[in-house]
C-alpha cells in the first residue's frame, strides 16, 4: 500500500478531514429520509420488541399458572 493511500483526506484548504466521523455527524444527509422510509427500524430494534412481548407474555403466564 503506497503512503498516498493510507494518508488522510483533506478538504479544499488542505486540512485533514475525518469523512467517517464526518459522515457519522451529517444528520442532515439527502439520504437519511430515504433510508428511514425504507428501513424505518433495525432488525435489532425488532428483536427486542419480540424479547419484551415475550418477557410480558412469561410473566402473566407464570401469574396465570399461580393462580393470581
């Protein structure tokens, strides 16, 4: 790997320039509607619904099985 690629990129003054950190900041990406209107939430954030329904779903049935 040459030493241009691992140098870091610089905006037009010549400054160096976090484009990850960059990216991670711009909430306010033409992109970021378009994503949230295709994937309005992580499959994680599902799977953690389903983990609390089946928390609740335990727990009245323990209720149930107790007889309260």
């Amino acid at each position: 790997m040459s030493d241009e690629s691992k140098a870091m990129p610089t905006d037009t003054s010549g400054k160096p320039v976090n484009v990850v950190e960059r990216d991670l900041e711009d909430g306010d990406s033409d992109t970021r509607g378009v994503d949230e209107t295709l994937t309005p939430s992580s499959t994680r954030v599902k799977e953690q619904d389903a983990e609390e329904l089946q928390r609740k779903i335990d727990e009245i049935e323990r209720k149930v099985a107790d007889g309260n």
